[in-house]
C-alpha cells in the first residue's frame, strides 16, 4: 500500500509541477513577487499531496529561532523535500543551488527571476566571490538565505563533511547562523521514489552568533546539526517505524 501511495504522489507531483510552472508563465515580465508568491503555492501543495496521499505529514519546530527578513539558514539535507519546503516556511528565500539548475528550461527562468544564489561548483575562487556577493545583495534585499552546508544530499545516518561556503558566507556577511536539523529522509529518502507516512520534523535551532574564529564556528554549526538530527531521526524510527 505504501509503495502504491508513494506512486500515486509522484504522479500527482509531476502534474501539480507543470501545472504551477505554466499556470505562472505569463507573470515572468513582471514583479518578482509573483513568481516568489507562485512558489509558495507550489511548495504549499506538495505538503498538501503528502499528508494526503501519502499520511506524511509536516511538523516544524523552533520557528521562533528564525529572524524576519536577512538572516543565514544552514539546513542538513536529506532528501529533494528541502529544496521545496523553504519556499512555504521562510519569506522569499535566497536558495543556494547549482548554477546548472538555472539551465532547466521554466524551472531555471523562475530560478533567475527570484534571484536564487547560482554557484558554480567548478569556478572555485571565482565561483566563492560570486556566490559572496548574490548573498550581499540578498542580506541587503531584507531575503533569507538558504544553504546546505554539506552541498549534496547526505546518506541517512552518514554526515557528510562541510564544505567551506557557509564559512565564507558566515565571515563576509558578518551575520548569525540559524542552525536547521531535520529527519526527512527516514520518510522521503534521497534518490527515491518512495515515501513512508509520518511525520517529518524540520527543526530551528538557536543562532549561532556572529563574529567566531572560523574553526570555532564550524565545529559548532556541525555539532549542533548532526546531534540534534540523529534525534530526530531516532525520534522518527522510534514513533513511525518500530
């Protein structure tokens, strides 16, 4: 039955995906905020197919840990729900990704009108000083940033090694880092088509505040992250999977 829930969200995934990504075609010469608005509705009904199709509901947690407006977000990643669900918990969010995204025909036009922060993984130096100064701006423009500090998705139980853009952007910009733990794939694994009901926590944790040595400040982003998702992942196999 789950395996039959999981195929029914997926195809009504793909369809509810074409259906936003032509539905908001015709607001791409105009403000940004509607595409910005476009993907909130976008990101609200896949929770939506979720809970409904599949029993896997959405918790969030900490919320109150997150600033309005310019703020730094370093999120574990786990599974292809974190690159949607920031659009339904955070105000127009600055979202790091792979500069290749911006290649999708539509998906990537929405990408470039949104202004999320493109990165090219093989620009090295170069690459870094772009990034730095899209995340300028979007500290300026009042947005969230969104990174994902070990910049592919982790094996569940696996923490994958930090990469140095969230030092980098946590020394230039001079602001704290939220800290966001989750234990989303225990239900939507990475690289899978299957979705277990539940309920997947996202947790906000306290800043980190600005102005640490480097080393300082990386050790405790991961240490905070890392011990704080193996509990949710414990809690989830202790309610859900036992």
């Amino acid at each position: 039955m789950t395996q039959l829930r999981s195929l029914g969200f997926f195809i009504c995934f793909f369809a509810w995906s074409v259906i936003m990504n032509l539905a908001f075609l015709p607001a791409l010469p105009f403000d940004r905020k509607w595409i910005v608005l476009g993907q909130r509705i976008w990101a609200n009904g896949i929770v939506f197919l979720l809970q409904n199709i599949c029993g896997l509901r959405l918790e969030i947690r900490g919320k109150e840990y997150l600033s309005k407006g310019a703020a730094i977000v370093a999120a574990k990643h786990q599974s292809a729900f974190e690159t949607m669900v920031f659009h339904r918990i955070t105000d127009d969010p600055a979202i790091i990704l792979k500069k290749e995204l911006l290649n999708i025909p539509v998906y990537g036009w929405y990408c470039r009108k949104t202004k999320m922060i493109a990165v090219d993984r093989k620009g090295h130096a170069a690459a870094l000083k772009s990034m730095l100064a899209q995340a300028q701006q979007a500290i300026e423009d009042e947005r969230p940033i969104i990174i994902f500090p070990e910049g592919t998705r982790s094996p569940l139980d696996e923490d994958l090694p930090f990469q140095p853009g969230i030092a980098a952007l946590y020394t230039k910009l001079q602001q704290p880092v939220t800290p966001v733990a989750l234990n989303t794939g225990l239900f939507w694994p990475r690289k899978s088509f299957f979705c277990r009901p539940g309920v997947m926590v996202i947790e906000f944790l306290p800043p980190i505040e600005a102005g640490l040595d480097r080393k300082v400040f990386m050790k405790e982003l991961k240490e905070r992250i890392e011990t704080k998702t193996q509990a949710l992942v414990a809690e989830g196999r202790e309610n859900y999977l036992s």
